[in-house]
C-alpha cells in the first residue's frame, strides 16, 4: 500500500451532539495527533465538548479548503438522527467528502448516499473495509516493525503508537505509523480496520497493510484487543502473526480492576502478558523482542507514576514509560 | 440454539461437473457422516467423481421427499457456470431448498435468488453467516464442551469430531455435534462458518454455537485452522475462548512435511501443540485436560500405523487413535 493518505485532509471534525468527552473522543484523538489536518470542528445545539478549534460551517471549511468531513462522534444506540444526516449531506453538496467510524454505514443512509452521488463525493465507513484481502502467508518481508500489545483492550496502544512515531520522526528515522482502529484510520488517512475483516483474513489484511518495506523503515503498528481478553484475542493473534514483528511494546493502565466489559475477569500479570505475547510472535519473527512497557499512569500522582514506571521497569528489566508524561526516548534508544 | 437442524434433510447431493474426488469432498463427507440423509446424487455431463448413491434428478428428489439440494462441490475459478445455475433454478421450482458452501452467494445469482423467491424457498450461503453475533464474554456456561485443535489446518478435525460424535451416541452419552465450516453445517444442518465471521465476533458467534445446556451434555465441537498456521490462528484462538472447552483433542497427519499452503513452514511438535493449546484454553477454562491425540494414518500401512499410534501414546502419555482405523475409544474412555 502506499503511504499516501486515502482520506484527505484537512478536516472539519463534527462532534455531532455528543453529551459527554468520551462520545467525541474519536474527534479528540484526531486533533490531539493531527492538529495541522484539523482546519475546525461543527457543534450541533446540545454538543457538550469542545475541542481548541474554530467553530464553522461546512460551507466555511470548504471556503477554507477542508477536504473531508470527519464523524468524530459515537452515535447513541447506533442510530443516525435527522440533524446529523443533514449536516452530511450540506457536507457533501459543499464538496467534502464524508469519512465516518459509525457501526451503521453511510452508504446505508438513502440521503448520505444520493448526496455523495449527485455531488461526485466519497463516503470512507472505516469500520467496515471493502478492500478484498488475502489470506495471510507468513513469508517475511524487508522492512522493521513494532507492533503494541497490551495487558487489556482499550489500555493506550494508539496513543503509545502514535507517540513513538513522533520520537522516531524526531530522530529522523523513517517510520509509518500503521493504523488498524477508526480514530488511527482518521489519524493517518489511512488503515484497515482490523476486527471488522472477516476473521479469515486477519493476518492477511495485516500483511497488506504492513508491507515490505526498505530494511532501516519501521512500521509502527496499532494493536489491538489483548492475547488476554477472551472477546478479541482472536483478532490479537492475526495482528501479531501478520505484522510479524520486531519489536513489542505492552502497553498496560495499572488502576484497571478488571478486563474491560468482563466484570469478574482479571488482568494478567505484565511477565505472563510480555512471554505470551512473545511466543505468539515469535511464529512469524523468532527474534521478536520486549522493546518495552508503556503505561498510561494519568490516574496517578507525579510522584506514584514516577515510583511505578521505576518499579516496573526494574522488575521486568525494560525501558518503562509513560508516552505521555515522560515520552517514550528509552524505548527509542533500546530498540532503533 | 435449538438442535434442530435449519437446513432441512433430506438432501439431494449435487456434484456439478467435478473433474476430481477433490472437488466433491464436500458432498463426500456429508454421505459419510449422515447416509441416511442422502436421497441422491446429481452428476452433469463430464463429472468425474461418484457417490454410492443414486443418480436422480431434482424432480425425481422432489417426488422422493428431498428437502434441499446441497451444492456439495467446488466451483472452479469461484465462477458458477450456466449448467450450475439451470440446475439450482430447477431445484428450487422443484420445492427444494438450495444450500451452498461456495464462495459465491447464492443470493448474489439473479436467475437463483429471482427463483428463490418466486418459489417461496429458502437460499443457505453457509459460508456467509447472515446472524448478527455478539461479542464473546467468557462467561462460564453449564454443559461440557471438547474441542478438536490440531498441528495444521486440513488434519481431520471435522472426521475425528464426528467419530467423537458417534462414540459418545454409541455409549448413551448426551451429545450435539458442533459444525464450524461448510461440510460439518451440512452434516450438521446447522452451524457457523466461523472462519467467515467478522474478526470481532469470533469467540461471541462460537459461544452461540455452543450455548448452556445440560450438566451432562457435551458439546462436540469441530476445530477450525490451527493455533500454528500462520494464516489461520486467529480464528483458532476465537474458537478455543468461545468454546472454553472442558476437554481438547488434538488432530495430526503425520506424513504432512509443511504446514498447509505454506511450503517452507514446518509443522509444530506434537508436545509443544498440544501445550500452546491448553495455555489458550485455560483463559477460558482452567481445567481444561488432553484427552487425546487422532492421527490421520490413512497414508501409512497397518503395521506402521499401528506402531506410531503406540509410539505417540506412550509418548504424549494419551489415548491415541485413528478415528477411521482404530476408533475413539480410548478418548471416550478418558473423558466421559
């Protein structure tokens, strides 16, 4: 695949009427990673959150050369209302197209779709990819690959991702980031969502989408789900036999109780976490190895995330930081 | 699920134009699995393979009481040619139902699916789940469970769990076997083609499969691809958390020299197999066991066959049978 964006930017992120900050976290994500793509955000009357961006029309970002119209909004029980169906079709007849991670398909919207007809416009539903795959091969390819894994779902693997490319980029060493969720699609115009592939095809999209490459290049790859998490180690599992990779970095939130959406189900113990991950990774890469852990410590205090992430990183002999709060320099200087 | 079957028998086998037994093994395996559910046989001109069966036409099935015609063979190229589609319409206005495990969509044939509805029958892509599936949520649920796991994809999974099957009916003990791909749905009458499921569902659509039951019920369910096939894995993990099996069983052929497909990748150990497979199985079921090893001796002679079952049993310290050659008794021994 190409590095070149298949969503174009700039960006109009739309927050929809979303009631809370995690219903627009997708447009959070966007903007905190791409802030130069994001020209400005549309509020609808009730919208609660608020990104540091200009307010405007789709007739203003498209005067001011947005590209796309980003859903960077959950929909409440997954229905579409008759405000937000509006709102795309301005977009559309304004000449932007539309690019959304909703559960329901924008093609599946009669107005959505004839507006994107009538206007020559496209609709990117990044959750369901219409690329045809292969099954995946296992053969390997030139090239250098990171991949995240982590204790749980949902622990901070984008946002680790996402801040070792901009250490890699800062030291000028080539790298892609490797999309594989809908705010990563958003975030890098580009990506396969992998848990929407048919399950047949999950090492083999992962393959397509991590190419062979020049020998120094690192792909910099977002996993997905947990080898622990019973509802998605599948698709874990495809991600890491296709990325093949080099490289694992355990991302792990230390004040999650439980697995998420498992009430009763424990987190496993980061050494059980880092050797699982290995051995299933080492099918595809013997060499892989633990390059190190990120933790997401904003729960804590500065002085109890400085005391855990020296605690870990001792216990378990690997560069352990926090991308947000310390940057990821240790995991950099270990592994390029 | 209820255990009625949704396909219903009995069945009229259609082997198309198949130029070799390959090509039919569908059709094969549902008339040895479920003889008495077979009516017949159609053949086009040209085709090679036969069954034991009579030849009838669809009209002649009709008038016997076939239910559905089966399209128990592989469509070469993925195209269904013109003979294929004029004898799938004739079913159909025959009375019959039409149920298929090709790539293609019965439904995506205008002439089939015009007919189809004209005649008020049913159309069963069963490569293609048409159920909305739930994410996994490795809740323990009442009832027994084996699963057969195995050293590479096309091992024998399918025949050891329906030998497994027709030991546990010979011996009294509550039963339903659990179909995963296109022959064992026919077989079944039912089931889910879970390699075809979006990534996401994997495990939720396997615990669909085998829901609750009874104390003393075993589920008997057939494995998909294997935990070392690179292409596959992931859909083999899904199947072990959302089967969370109280008992595996696992399937080799030992004159296999590389994994399936992939020419260069050697097949695992039998020790190392069977551990990656319990260590899955116990995120779901800690008190998972082995029950066994089947081998697939068909192309070794008797004496030579007999000395490797015993050498691997002694080995492994299992029961270990050929589900043809020797039958599952031994594992029935161990596990019931």
């Amino acid at each position: 695949m190409s590095d070149r964006p298949q969503i174009d930017p700039p960006y109009l992120l739309f927050l929809g009427d979303a009631r809370d900050a995690l219903a627009a976290k997708t447009a959070r994500g966007v903007f905190v990673f791409r802030p130069e793509w994001c020209l400005g955000q549309l509020r609808l009357p009730g919208c609660k959150p608020r990104l540091d961006l200009p307010e405007m029309t789709v007739e203003e970002a498209a005067a001011k050369g947005a590209k796309c119209l980003i859903v960077g909004v959950a929909n409440a029980g997954g229905v579409v209302s008759d405000s937000w169906t509006a709102t795309l079709v301005a977009a559309l007849e304004a000449g932007l197209d539309v690019a959304s991670g909703l559960h329901v398909r924008l093609s599946d919207l009669p107005a959505v779709r004839d507006a994107a007809e009538a206007n020559g416009r496209h609709l990117f539903d990044v959750r369901h990819p219409s690329q045809e795959f292969k099954v995946g091969t296992g053969i390997r390819r030139a090239g250098k690959r990171l991949l995240t894994v982590g204790t749980d779902a949902s622990v901070g693997k984008m946002y680790a991702t996402l801040a070792l490319e901009a250490e890699w980029r800062r030291r000028g060493v080539p790298c892609t980031f490797r999309a594989t969720g809908q705010t990563g699609i958003f975030v890098a115009g580009r990506g396969v969502s992998v848990d929407a592939v048919v399950a047949d095809f999950i090492s083999g999209a992962t393959e397509w989408l991590t190419p062979e490459n020049d020998p120094d290049h690192w792909d910099l790859v977002e996993g997905q789900g947990s080898l622990h998490h019973p509802s998605y180690a599948g698709v874990t599992l495809g991600l890491i036999h296709g990325a093949q990779p080099d490289a694992i970095v355990v991302c792990h939130e230390p004040t999650r109780t439980n697995m998420r959406g498992l009430p009763d189900w424990p987190l496993p113990e980061l050494d059980a976490c880092i050797e699982a991950n290995l051995q299933a990774a080492r099918l595809t890469n013997p060499d892989v190895v633990c390059a190190g852990i990120c933790v997401n410590t904003e729960a804590l205090a500065e002085a109890e995330a400085e005391a855990l992430l020296a605690e870990l990183g001792t216990a378990h002999g690997l560069p352990c930081v926090d991308p947000i709060r310390t940057g990821v320099g240790p995991i950099a200087d270990r592994v390029i």
